[in-house]
C-alpha cells in the first residue's frame, strides 16, 4: 500500500493544480474571485464544503496519532492541505506513516 500512497499523493498534488493553473491562466492570481468561485453555486458549494470539513477532521485525526511516537507530526501535512489540498496531503501523510511503521 505504501507506494499507493505516493502515487495517489502524486497524482493529488498534480490533478488539482491543473485546475488551478487554469484558473490563474483566467482570471490571474485573483484570491477573491477564486473563493467566490468555490461556492458559485449548490454543486461547488456542496463539494467545497465537503473538502473544508474533511481537512478539519482529517487535522484532528493527525493531531491525536502524533501522540504517538512511531506517527508523523501533523504540521507538515496540514501545509500541504492547506497549499496544495487533501487529495495530495491524506496520501502523503499515509505514506509518511507506513514509511515510519516499516522503519520501527
């Protein structure tokens, strides 16, 4: 599973920045308009909330397996959420902790 994980991090961190890249191609590095695009209407609105919940869930999972010595610390993962997104960050931090698991 672990070189899932990388390759499904990969692919997370390449995927949506297409999209992201289009969108600047657009409409140039316009922060407001590309927040006031997440919710231009029900379905993206729908689908970016989604996101905004599961990343909050997803940093308080982290958040209590670092208590543990053998898991990644939460903070670099939390960064990719938050600059690249969860697609790229879960994977990453799930190879991250196979990676540590085998090294123990």
């Amino acid at each position: 599973m672990k070189n899932v994980y990388l390759l499904l991090a990969i692919l997370g961190g390449v995927i949506p920045y297409l999209y992201f890249f289009q969108f600047i191609q657009l409409e140039g590095l316009n922060i407001p308009l590309f927040v006031e695009s997440l919710f231009v209407n029900g379905a993206a609105g729908g689908f970016s909330a989604d996101l905004l919940i599961s990343s909050f869930v997803f940093w308080l999972f982290m958040f209590k397996e670092s208590k543990m010595s053998s898991n990644p610390k939460p903070f670099l993962f939390i960064a990719i959420n938050l600059t690249v997104g969860l697609s790229c960050a879960l994977p990453a931090y799930l190879y991250a902790k196979s990676s540590a698991k085998n090294h123990n």
